[in-house]
C-alpha cells in the first residue's frame, strides 16, 4: 500500500517543505493526533497561529455561526458589519494614540505588501528598509525584504528593487544597538538617501531569523530617525501578536508606536485572516480600489477573531502567557547547567528560544538543534527550529496548553536536550 509519504511526494511539489512526516487527523487545544492514533504534544502552533489553542470551543462556536448566515459575499462588492466591527476593535487596541484605520487581507506576507504600498503611496518614496535574520514572507516583495537566503530567495531570480538591509542587534553575535544603528546611518551615506526611502519595517522580536527582541533603546532610535527624515515605521507584528510575547502586541514593549502594524497568523485562531493597522491619514492614501483582494476578510476568518479577542481577554492570555514563559525559561536554565551547548535562553512572554553552539568550536550547532527536535519527535513533541544558522529552537505553544501537558512536554524536552548530547 502506499504510504501518504509517497503520495504527498508524487503529487505535491518539493518547494513545499514538511517539519515532520505527521499527518494530522484531530487536535485539541495543544494536542494533536496523527492518522495512526499517536498522540503529539504541540509547540508549533501551526507556527504561533492557535494562540488560543487548537479548536478553542469560543472560536469554533463563532465560525458555526457565521457559517449559518454567509460565507463570502466579498467585502468589497457586498459589506458586512462585522468586518467595520473588527476593524474598529483593532484601531484601538494597537499601539498609538492617534486615530487610525484597517484593511483585512488573508496571509502575512499580503499584509506586508499592502504595508509597503501604502507606505509608498503617502510618502511618495519608493525605497523601504529592512534588517538581517527578518522574515516578511515569500512573495517577492516579502522575499527581497527578508533576510534571510536560504530557503526563501534561492532560485527565484532578481529581488524587487530599492529594497536595503541593515545589520539587526544581536549582542550575542558581536552586533550592539549602536553598532547596527551606525550601520544604517552609513546606509544613508552610501547607497539610498533617505529623502528616498517610504519605510523602515522590522519584527518587534525576528521570528524566523531567530526569535532576538528588539532592544528597547533600539526601537526608540529607529523612531526618532524615521520621524526626522520622514520615513514610516512598519511593525511586522504577525508572529508577535495577540498574547504571545505577554502583550497584545509586541511594541507595547517598547512604548513606541508603529505608523503601520502588520497582522496575521494568530489573528483568526485557524482560520486565514491578517490585517494591516495604521495612521487614518497614512491608510487612507491609496486611491478607492487600490487595495483589497477578493478573499481579504473572509466571514470565517472575521467571526474567528472577534472570538480571539474576546478569549485573550476574557481567559488573561497576556498574563498567561508571562507565567508559561517564566516556567519555561526557569526550566531551561536549570537544563543549561549540564549542557554548555546552550549559549542562550530568551523571549518575552511565551515568545521563547533557545540556542545552540558546538562545544568544542563555539560555532552555532544546527546539528545540535536538530538533534534536540528529533529526540524531541519521537517521544511526541513537536518543536521548531530557526535562525539563519538554523541552530535555535523556537517555542510556540498555544497559550491555553494545560499545566499538566506543559509540565509532560517540559520533561520530554528536558530529555530530548540530554540525550542529544549523546
């Protein structure tokens, strides 16, 4: 008989990557049961999508009504209230206190090129910025601004132009605030004036290139410089937002606020959703018609977020998600003193990482990282890895995970970190 391996690799392309060879059948809040009836625990989260859990009955109950009613009408042709309503909610639970405005589109990298076109379009600028380790998507606009080669640019030809990196702080590999500050100031010196350049966008904490925050004193640089030369700030908060770092969104961190926020993944609980916040003035820029798409804001996608937000609220994710990531790192830290691999252990709130290097090089140690989520596997946790050097494991259990599966994953990590040092 043929396994479901070799019919996903006969009639699926191999661009598309697989993490594990699961194939899932039921989950629950942060279980998961394969085709076989082997039960996994789960910290991926579909990538940080079920913040609020596998099938959280609030969000369920909320997509069966909706379901009742319509499923697509396209907003832009026929409107529904919910979408003004979501939009509303969002305007004033982001950062800033300015008044501000919404558009709903359906993945990440969708809401960073409207966040790029928006930005062209009240600036009258066409360059944009972005950093080193930051991911942003794979269309070609999120492609050129990642930064990030391999997998994400490989193969696929010329980037879209006018598009600059400067070098992310990361103290742990030798870049300070003031080091990669200095860097994009000599980014204005020699290769694009920055009476050219629409927007600066950056992750408030780089997912895939590692999960490092962004020091405050950074982000409040990166505010001043943009406010100086008129360039717009862009907050990528798709993998940051909705409970995951401790704060609804990741730039209350800071208290800077973004001109333009970025949303998606966890927004709609499951469900394909992502927005883009910003400025009333800045938003409104684009000519009617400009922007949308004929799936942007599915009925599904809007009745699951509503319900999202209601569940962070109701069920204290923030605070949650700030006593799951102390009991995570505590845990860690305890690991780190019989594993000299680890040379870090961080993230704000449940938005946590650990990191990797050889012991005898002091190299990053991809292999050790890919050790620790193999051994990890088949006890039945499901882990990420990430980092440009692929030697750092990501932590992204939904929110809601019960202590007692915690505290189970917990010993199968702690395992999983011993036995790779085998």
């Amino acid at each position: 008989m043929t396994s479901l391996t070799d019919r996903k690799n006969a009639a699926i392309s191999r661009g598309v990557g697989m993490t594990t060879q699961i194939y899932a059948d039921r989950a629950e809040n942060a279980e998961i049961w394969d085709k076989e009836g082997n039960r996994y625990i789960d910290f991926a989260a579909g990538i940080a999508v079920v913040n609020t859990g596998h099938r959280h009955p609030r969000v369920i109950e909320a997509v069966k009504a909706q379901l009742d009613r319509f499923t697509h009408t396209c907003h832009q042709v026929v409107p529904y209230e919910n979408y003004v309503h979501l939009a509303e909610r969002l305007n004033a639970l982001t950062p800033g206190k300015f008044v501000k405005k919404t558009i709903f589109v359906t993945t990440g990298a969708e809401a960073v090129e409207n966040a790029v076109k928006i930005a062209r379009a009240a600036t009258g600028r066409q360059a944009v910025i972005a950093f080193g380790g930051g991911f942003h998507g794979r269309t070609f606009m999120g492609m050129a601004l990642t930064g990030k080669v391999f997998p994400y640019k490989v193969g696929f030809g010329a980037m879209p132009g006018d598009v600059f990196h400067a070098p992310f702080p990361i103290e742990l590999h030798g870049v300070s605030v003031d080091q990669s500050i200095t860097a994009l100031k000599k980014l204005f010196a020699a290769d694009v004036d920055p009476g050219r350049v629409a927007a600066i966008i950056l992750e408030p904490v780089q997912g895939e290139g590692g999960f490092y925050p962004a020091p405050t004193s950074f982000m409040r640089t990166l505010r001043e410089i943009c406010d100086e030369h008129g360039i717009l700030l862009i907050a990528d908060e798709v993998q940051t937002g909705f409970a995951r770092t401790g704060k609804l969104f990741a730039m209350e961190h800071h208290d800077v606020a973004a001109d333009l926020v970025t949303m998606a993944k966890s927004l709609a609980g499951g469900f394909p959703l992502a927005a883009v916040t910003g400025r009333a003035e800045i938003m409104d820029a684009p000519a009617p018609g400009g922007l949308g798409g004929t799936y942007g804001g599915s009925p599904m996608g809007i009745a699951a977020a509503h319900a999202v937000l209601d569940v962070i609220e109701d069920e204290k994710l923030c605070e949650r998600a700030e006593q799951l990531g102390g009991r995570l790192k505590q845990r860690l830290a305890a690991i780190a003193e019989q594993v000299p691999e680890i040379v870090d252990i961080r993230g704000p709130g449940f938005m946590n990482a650990v990191e990797f290097n050889d012991k005898a090089t002091g190299l990053p140690s991809a292999d050790f990282a890919n050790r620790v989520r193999l051994n990890a596997l088949e006890k039945g946790l499901i882990l990420l890895t990430c980092g440009v050097h692929g030697n750092v494991i990501r932590f992204l259990a939904p929110i809601t995970i019960q202590d007692a599966v915690f505290a189970e994953a917990l010993d199968i990590l702690e395992a999983s970190i011993v036995e790779a040092r085998g």
